[in-house]
C-alpha cells in the first residue's frame, strides 16, 4: 500500500477525461493533476519545444511526491516516448494502451487516428498501428481546430462551430470499424464524434486506455491506495480552469486549483 498521489498531466482541460477514468476505476487513490494551461495547444509545438515541455512537466509532477505518472496526452506520448520510458518514476502514456485496444476493437474495417497536428506528425500511432494490425487500412487524420475549440467551451454537440470542425475531420471515416481519439480532448466531444459517424464503429479512449494501464501498474506492485484527495495546479488562469473543469468533472474543485509559474521554453 501506497498512500501519494498519482500525477497526471496534460496541456489543459483532456486530461480530465483520464482523471473521470481514474476516479471510477480507483475512486480511493489520491490524485495530483497538472493542466499547462499557459502553454496550450501542445498539438501546434515543435519537437523541440515538446521535449523541452515532457521535461519540465515531469520534473514538476516528480516534485508532488507522486508514486506513478499517467501522462494524460497523446501528443507527448507519441512524440517523446523515449523521455517517459527513463524517468525514474514509474510512467504510462496513452499511446501503448491505445494500440491494444484498437487491435482488439470488433470489426475488419479501417482503422481511424484522430489526434493532434504533431501527434499525426509524429506517425507513432500510425506505425504502432501498423504493426499490430497489418494489412488493415489505417487513416490518420489531424483536427488541429479540436482542442482551441474546446478549451473555449464550444463543446456541445450542437454547437455549429464544433458541427463543422467534427464533420470535415469525421468525413474520411465513413469506412472505419474503429476510431481512436488519440487526444485526450476528444473525450468531451465524443457525444458529437459519436453522431457522424457510422452506429457500427467502436470509438477507442486513449485517455480510458492510459487510465486503466495506470492501474494495472499499481496493481502489479501492490501500490494501490489512498483517501480519494485530489489537488490541481494549472499554469494558467485557475478560475478559468476551476470553472470549466467543474462542469466536466459535475463537482466543484474550486478551492483546489493552485497557479504555477508557466516554465519557460528554452530550446
Ligand atoms: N490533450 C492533449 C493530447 O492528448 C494535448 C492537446 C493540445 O494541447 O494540443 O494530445
């Protein structure tokens, strides 16, 4: 048993789709989450700078005392999967879970990716893809107006600027079987990626699929444990972030949101 927190961290408001995740899975353990609100979109970075970033947001999250980090972003994951592989706390993406999981979604279809500009970049989704299912047609589409869209709140499924994005990035999809939301964003819209596309196709959770490998860590090294406490530091306005975060959580974590300093790109 291990009572500190696990860290989970992401640009802005996805990652809460991987807490939700958390929270139903271990509604005991304690969580510390990071949203570098300051810094967002992290899907408009170089590589260079995204390094820079998985650093500093590792560093920031090993100073929490935290047992184990789910990095809770899919455009870290598949661009600097060597940084979370040797940091010396335990570390999860979103990207090895996810790929599973897609490998054994129902269906011989296509294979959809929608992430971020530099996660589709990247083409690590799409090799490990590849890789697990060879022959299948895979189709990797970036939506860089997602995440702007949806930290500005347009997030219900008849928003029309929200429609328009999500029909022109659902468009080449009609033929999948499976689809990964490769950003943790994508979650909150769901219900209108749900609407464009065919009944039969099996929307995948990176953010639920990095959820659970996190648990199964713990599991393994008989970690799991906590009282369900939770604190949240953001780089950027935390009464923005507190506000938002509270509807899509449906509780008030007004009095948990902290501001950290925004970390500086030097690169
Ligand atoms: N939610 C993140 C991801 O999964 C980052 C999105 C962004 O800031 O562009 O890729």
């Amino acid at each position: 048993m291990d009572d500190r927190p696990i860290g989970v961290f992401d640009s802005g408001l996805g990652g809460l789709t991987a807490l939700l995740e958390l929270r139903r899975l271990m509604p005991e353990e304690n969580i510390v989450y990071f949203g570098d609100t300051g810094r967002l979109p992290y899907g408009e970075k170089t590589l260079a700078q995204l390094r820079v970033m998985a650093a500093q947001d590792l560093r920031l999250m090993a100073e929490q005392d935290v047992k184990a980090i789910l990095v809770a972003c899919g455009t870290l994951s598949s661009n600097t999967p060597e940084l979370l592989e040797s940091f010396p706390i335990p570390t999860a993406g979103v990207l090895i879970p996810s790929i599973r999981a897609m490998a054994e979604a129902p269906g011989d279809g296509a294979l959809g990716i929608i992430a971020t500009a530099a996660t589709i970049r990247s083409g690590a989704f799409e090799r490990a893809l590849r890789k697990a299912c060879p022959g299948r047609e895979i189709i990797p589409i970036p939506c860089p107006k997602l995440v702007p869209l949806i930290e500005f709140g347009h997030t219900d499924p008849e928003d029309p600027l929200l429609q328009e994005a999500l029909e022109e990035y659902t468009a080449p999809l009609q033929k999948a079987s499976a689809v990964l939301l490769g950003c943790t964003h994508y979650g909150i819209v769901a219900e209108g990626l749900r609407r464009l596309l065919p009944e039969d196709c099996a929307l995948v959770s990176a953010a639920a699929c990095g959820a659970a490998a996190i648990k199964a860590q713990l599991e393994q090294r008989g970690q799991l444990g906590g009282s369900g406490e939770e604190s949240f530091l953001v780089s950027g306005d935390p009464r923005d972030f507190a506000r938002s975060a509270s509807v899509l959580l449906g509780r008030s974590i007004a009095d948990k949101v902290r501001r950290v300093p925004i970390m500086r790109i030097e690169t």
